[in-house]
C-alpha cells in the first residue's frame, strides 16, 4: 500500500490543474503508513479516494475526468475524485522534477 498511496499522490500532482491533495475539511482523508500520512489520498479495499485543490482557472470537472482516468491506469479500484478547493496558481505545490504549472 506505501507504494500505491506515494504513487497515486505523484500522478495526481502531476495533472495539470491540480494545485495540492488536500486532507479534507477536518483532516480525515489520508492513508496512513508507518511514521508518516499521504494527506488527500484513501486507498481502501472497494474504492480510491483522491480529494484536491484546483488551480483557479481549471475546469473542474475536465480535471477530475482526467485524474480518475489516469489513476484507472494503475488500479482496476473505482477512483472517486472531490474537489475541496480552488486556490490561485502562486498556491500550487508541485511534486520535484515536474516544472512549474502549465
């Protein structure tokens, strides 16, 4: 699961328009391994959440069909995608080696 949960995060954050996972309203979405959380990502055994903020001028649910879509790539799991927020494009965390925002 350590490597499913880092792996889902990578690819997610690498998906133009998406500014950051984020862990829900109160913290609670996350999959938790030893020492450490992947905030905004659950990987359960029926289902895969992914919860994020969007940069503010991605369509919302063009880049949630294009997160769910590259995550059925890697897992027969069905992907449930949430927006959480829209943050300005200066907000964007961005994993190493993938550049700036397009």
């Amino acid at each position: 699961m350590t490597e499913q949960a880092d792996r889902i995060a990578q690819v997610v954050l690498a998906v133009p328009g998406v500014a950051a996972l984020h862990a829900g309203m109160f913290g609670e979405v996350g999959t938790y391994l030893p020492g450490r959380r992947v905030a905004g990502v659950r990987v359960g055994a029926d289902a895969i959440d992914v919860h994020v903020s969007l940069v503010f001028d991605a369509p919302v649910r063009v880049t949630a069909a294009v997160i769910r879509r590259t995550l059925q790539a890697l897992t027969a799991l069905p992907v449930n995608v949430t927006v959480e927020d829209v943050v300005p494009a200066a907000h964007a965390e961005r994993p190493p080696g993938l550049g700036g925002l397009p």
